[in-house]
C-alpha cells in the first residue's frame, strides 16, 4: 500500500476511531485515485487533476452519492497531508462535491408498520426472533449494523434501554419501548443456558452465530411478502418510519437526533420534510380553494 495513504488509514482508525466499513470505503476510493493518476506522486497532484478525476468518474456513471463519498475522501486524504506536511499545499481546496438530488426516505404508514412487526407468529426459535428483531427496529430506530452488534448484555430489560455503538464507534443509549421489551424476552426464553450468556450475540441465526445484515434484510422481505406491502424497501426503512412517526406526533427535532445518533441536526431535518410534504398532499386533498 502506498505509504501515504498508509499513514492516512492509521489516522482514521486510531485519532478519528473510523470504523472497518468507513476504512474499506476509503482506500478503495484512494485506490481508484490512485490508479487514475498514474505514477504522478501526490505532491505533485494539482486541482486541475482532481477535477479531471472527478468528470471522469461522471462520465463513468456512477451515482452522485457514489462521487460526493470519493471527493469527501479525496479532501480529507489531502487535508491530512497538508497537515502533516507531506505536501506543500492542498489541491483538493477547490474540489467541489457533486450536488444532490434531495430524496426522501421511504418509511411505512403506523398501520403497515403495526402489521409488519406484529406477522411473525409462533412460539419457536425463529419467530419469536424474528418478532424481536422488527419491534426493536421499529422501538429504537437503530440501524441494522447496530442491530446485529448489539450483544445480550447491552439490553436492560428492567430499565427500558440498550447500549449501542453507532458510525464513528460512539456509544449512545436508546429507550426500548414495551412492546420491544416483551418480544425480545420472548426470544430469549427459546435460548439455552449456553446461547444466553450477555457476551453472545443478541440476535442469532439457527447455528447461534451472529446474524449478518443481509439477514436481516431477507427476514423483512419475507414478512412483507407477507402482509403484501408491495413497497420495496430496507431494514433502514423502519428508521425512517420511527423518526417520521415521532415527528409527526409532536416530538422534537433534537430529541429525535439523538435518539437516531445524528451528529448534525440537519442529516434529521430530512424527515421535517416527509411530514410536511403528508400535510401539503392532505391540504391539498382536503381544502376545497387548495
């Protein structure tokens, strides 16, 4: 590995804590740089290169998350350098991120959510797993990575919370509502002594390893075959829903940014416009001079 981006990928994951996902991502960003710039050394790496990087990478077709993601990169690695000293001035100043197309998230209305956690029926292993997993996506609005870390030690059942490590690797604790709280204790009780203990993973696949987050993806996917929700969406979904849903009956934007484990307020503000675009659509549909 070129001894730069070395040093750069050691910063990252011992100052700035970077998780293995974040620390993959961006050397093979830097790698794709890499292999663009030819032999030319980093020092010697100008703007007009950069940007030349980028219109390609454009023209490539690659979405505009995909570019923005690899020009982040691009400025923290020359960022870092600069810093260091490594090189003498940083190209990457004027390097502008790719506007984006404002999506909204996708999310499930309360009822179809009500119905998707609640289609796991059963009193065995999977089912009442299953029932588990859906209720506490749905309580907590973790994301799935969070999900499938969390271990048996890191629920407080009789406390109403759980400890989760979320990006950057920082630790935050989250409500567990009651229903969630009932459905994991369930689950529990179909574990033996030997898959109980608090250093086990929490949630397990059939063979008691930890399950993985494609896992949990094919698990919603069959339950919302099931309950005929034609909407193709993620596990991330249920996030969306738990925050618009919060949103929608009156709690705050702070609050809910906590609770998502958001360090900018304005990565939460998205779902301030899920909700006010539901209110336009019921204006409009409803006000007889809309």
């Amino acid at each position: 590995m070129d001894r730069f981006v070395e040093k750069f990928l050691n910063y990252l994951r011992i100052e700035r804590n970077a998780s293995p996902h974040t620390l993959r991502n961006y050397a093979k960003d830097l790698a794709t740089l890499r292999q663009t710039l030819g032999e030319r050394p980093w020092e010697q790496t100008d703007l007009l290169a950069l940007r030349q990087f980028v219109a390609q990478q454009r023209s490539s077709g690659l979405s505009k998350v995909t570019i923005a993601r690899r020009v982040a990169t691009i400025r923290s690695f020359f960022r870092f350098l600069h810093r260091e000293g490594y090189v003498p001035v940083n190209p990457a100043l004027g390097l502008m991120r790719p506007k984006q197309d404002r999506k909204l998230p996708a999310f499930l209305s309360v009822e179809e959510t009500t119905r998707l956690v609640e289609a796991p029926q059963g009193d065995g292993f999977a089912p009442c797993r299953d029932r588990a997993i859906l209720e506490t996506l749905y309580s907590t609005g973790l994301r799935v990575s969070e999900l499938v870390g969390l271990k048996i030690r890191d629920v407080d059942l009789i406390g109403g919370t759980l400890r989760t490590t979320g990006k950057g690797r920082k630790e935050r604790m989250v409500p567990v509502g009651s229903f969630s709280i009932q459905a994991i204790r369930r689950y529990l009780k179909t574990l033996s002594q030997v898959y109980s203990d608090p250093e086990r993973a929490l949630f397990q696949n059939r063979l008691h390893g930890r399950l993985t987050d494609r896992s949990v993806r094919r698990i919603l996917n069959r339950y919302l075959a099931q309950i005929s929700v034609s909407l193709r969406i993620s596990p991330h979904a249920l996030r969306h829903s738990f925050a618009t849903h919060l949103l929608d009956r009156g709690a705050d934007l702070r609050s809910v940014q906590e609770l998502l484990g958001h360090s900018s307020l304005t990565t939460t503000q998205v779902y301030t416009h899920v909700t006010t675009e539901r209110l336009k659509r019921v204006y409009e549909s409803a006000h007889p001079r809309a």
